[in-house]
C-alpha cells in the first residue's frame, strides 16, 4: 500500500517506524532537509523536501496514487489543509493530527470535507490516563468495546498469586478472565495454564472492568479510590484531563511553571487549584502536599522533567504515579520509578494509524477492527472481525493448530463478550481478540 506522510517529527517518525514493519511504500514530507536526511537513513525510505500544503510537492509524491495520506506536522491548520489538498489531488484517504482543544467542536465539519480520521495525541493520552486512575491497581489498560479491557498489573511481595498455576487460579476466581501476557525480569512470554506467577512478574489479564474490579478484591489488590491528584505541568494533555477532574468528587491540584498559563487554567477549571511553581522542585512538591497525594502526574513538556517528578512521587510511596514520555531510550531509568505506568503518545497514536492501514490493506480478510501494542509494545492484541474466508469457522479452539505466540483471548459474539475456553467455536461475523508476538493483518495468521 502505498502511503504518504507529512512531517518527520517525533510522532512522524514514530508512526514511520510501525508502518515500515508492515512493508508499505511509504514516503515521507517535510520542510527540514536534516530531518528527511535521518528518516531516509534510518528507514531507508523515500523523502521529499518540502511543504505538505504545496500542490506540486504533492504531485511529485504522486499523491493521486496514495492509498493513505498522513499528516502530523506541528500545526493543526496544516495538517487539516494538506489532508483537503490531498484529497482533491487523489488520495484515497487521509488523516490529520490536531492538537488544540477547540477543534473538538469541528470534528464532524472536518469529516465532511474528507479528512478520513483525526488524531490527537494529547486527548488520546489524557483518556489513557484517565482510565489508569479508574483502576488503581492497574498499570495499564488497552480498551477495545464492549467494555473489553486488557489490564497489566504488578505483583508484589506477598501476592497471593505467587506460586500458584494459572488455570488453578481461573478455575477458582470462576470468572470471565484470562492471562494473556507475563513480563518476568523484561522476558515477555504468552502463557499457558500450567505456568506459575511469581514475585514482581509484570502479569495482563483481559476482562471487564467489572470482572477485573473483582478480580482485584479476589487477590486482595484492590485499592482505594483515587480522590487526590497531584498534576504536573499545564498543557493541552493537562487540559483534557482536567475536564473530566473539573468535579467536586475529586481534589485536583496542578503545578505549572509559565504564570500566563496558570491564569487561563483557573479561569477554565473553577474546582481545581492551580500553583504556580516548579514541579520538579522538591521543595516545591512537599509543599504542595506530594505525601497526601493518591496520585501524581507528570506532564510537563520535557521527557527528564517527568522522569524526575515521578522517582520522587515513587520514593515517597504515592499510591499511583503516571508518566509522560515522548522518548523510548531512557527505559532503564524508568525502572527506578518501581511500578509506575508510563503513558507514551506517540505509540498511541502510531496503534491507531496501524490498525486503520490494515484495515485498508486487507479489504477482503478479517478485518482489523483495533489494534493495541501491549507490554513494552512486545506484543499486539489485535481484534479482528470473522468473515466467511476465515477457516476454522465452527471448529472448537482446542482443535485448531495454533502459533505458540498467539492466543485467542476474547470472542464477542452479538456485542457480548466471552472469554473463551477450548470448547467454544467461532462463527460468522464474531469479532475475535487475539494477543500474539508477531504482527497478524489476517485472523488465519494465528495458525501454524
């Protein structure tokens, strides 16, 4: 398939990075000849200098042949008039990053004049936070529908999960669960029922949230809910996330450093209180009040501002702390903040740019309906929906050959969710989740 992308940026390149593994044609616009220079380098890619709003630049890309237009560049007023030139040059679909909060009112303005799909980093990582907090014993959740969700969490010392064989533990919990995933000591591996838990495993189950809030309770990791926030740093993610903290239920307290910003905070979000300060200062946090805090969240603009609030926030013992990090190489100092979540957007965004070229890509299989990378971005847990070329339709799972790196985690069937055992079948128009190690475009990819 052939795609286009405009801006060669932090999430330009991250969204390059994902779609060169699935061996697309892919060339890449931007006005800096330096970044274009280390994209086609890195990527061995085609690159063109230019603007993504330049009708002759755009043909020389030969956008009247691009299946999939992509624009990420730092402007939201570009990257929505080059998807609109794109398309009436040709192109068969596009998407457009925008960041600012005002242009949510538009979305289905935009839609009409044929931008094909909207992203923002910012909203999608205030959401992912959000559920975070929704759940606190998780580290992370992934969310597909019908309320299916896949939830990574730690095991501590005294667990009562420790020592204990995976299907000995469904059996007992009598529930709607399934392990999916085991991160031991950063060795990542897909379980099976004999396997056994142990002390500081990183362990995925999917479930509702219902049946994970009694899961919860079952291995007494149930946490109390998160009334007091501590957020770090005022941008547009902070802006998101606030608007669904605006309430009188919950404590929200933000430390931003640019006093501008803190005005227009306060005259938005009335029941919030908004400090003006610096907060990777410690003084400045214990001040503020980190000892009392369930929660604190790092948000400012620079990857190392977040790291240090967070290991701070972690040797204080706050109940939760959340992440923001734009980079992927400083994973080893991540590991000192404990079990800390870490949020990175631009993966969010690069899942979801992946799930919807697949979905282009493979027009006559079972189609990708979402797609999530899981686990340090190790493993993908894809849905699928079941059409007539699958070929174990009404074969029970326990029958079928499947990839020891694959395991079918979830059947919706008429939007109600099982999690299924080896004697349930898959049918015509089920939708399927599958987690595995290896990139799946099709459903029959499962099978050896």
């Amino acid at each position: 398939m052939k795609i286009i992308l405009v801006g060669a940026g932090t999430i330009g390149k991250s969204i390059v990075f994902n779609l060169v593994k699935e061996e697309h044609d892919i060339i890449v616009i931007d006005s800096n000849p330096a970044k274009i220079t280390q994209i086609i380098n890195s990527f061995d890619i085609r690159g063109l200098v230019g603007d993504g709003t330049d009708k002759a630049i755009l043909k020389e890309a030969n956008v009247n042949s691009c299946d999939l237009f992509i624009s990420t560049t730092s402007s939201d007023e570009q990257n929505i008039v080059s998807c609109l030139i794109a398309k009436r040059l040709g192109a068969k679909n596009t998407i457009a990053r925008v960041r600012m909060p005002h242009y949510n009112s538009e979305t289905s303005i935009l839609e009409d004049l044929g931008i094909n799909m909207l992203i923002n980093p910012e909203k999608e990582t205030a959401e992912e936070i959000f559920k975070m907090i929704s759940i606190p014993s998780a580290m992370q959740i992934d969310s597909f529908d019908n309320d299916i969700n896949i939830f990574e969490f730690a095991v501590a010392e005294n667990n009562n999960l420790i020592g204990r064989q995976l299907k000995d533990i469904r059996r007992e919990f009598d529930s709607n669960i399934l392990f999916v995933s085991i991160n031991r000591n950063n060795n990542i591996f897909i379980p099976r029922g004999e396997d056994e838990i142990e002390e500081n495993d990183k362990v995925s189950v999917i479930a509702t949230k219902e049946d994970m809030v009694e899961f919860m309770y079952y291995i007494n990791s149930k946490r109390k809910a998160l009334k007091n926030f501590l957020i770090i740093g005022g941008g547009n993610t902070s802006i998101y996330l606030l608007s669904k903290l605006n309430k009188p239920r919950y404590n929200t307290k933000v430390i931003e450093i640019d006093k501008e910003v803190c005005e227009k905070l306060s005259e938005t979000f009335d029941k919030c209180q908004i400090i003006n300060g610096d907060g990777t200062n410690i003084d400045t946090l214990i001040n503020q009040g980190i000892d009392n805090c369930d929660a604190v969240i790092a948000l400012a603009p620079l990857d190392e501002e977040n790291l240090i609030s967070a290991v701070f926030a972690s040797s204080r013992n706050v109940n939760k702390v959340i992440l923001r990090q734009n980079r992927t190489n400083i994973s080893e100092m991540i590991e000192q903040t404990k079990f800390a979540s870490v949020v990175t957007p631009k993966q969010i965004i690069a899942d979801k740019i992946v799930s919807y070229a697949r979905q282009l890509g493979n027009p006559h299989g079972s189609n990708v309906i979402k797609m999530h990378k899981i686990v340090d971005e190790q493993l993908e847990a894809i849905e699928f929906h079941i059409n007539k070329d699958c070929e174990f339709i009404d074969k029970e799972i326990k029958d079928l050959k499947i990839k020891e790196d694959c395991i079918i985690a979830t059947i919706i069937k008429n939007g109600e969710a099982v999690i299924p055992t080896g004697r349930n079948k898959i049918k015509l128009d089920d939708n399927v989740i599958v987690v595995s190690k290896t990139s799946l475009s099709d459903v029959n990819d499962i099978l050896k």
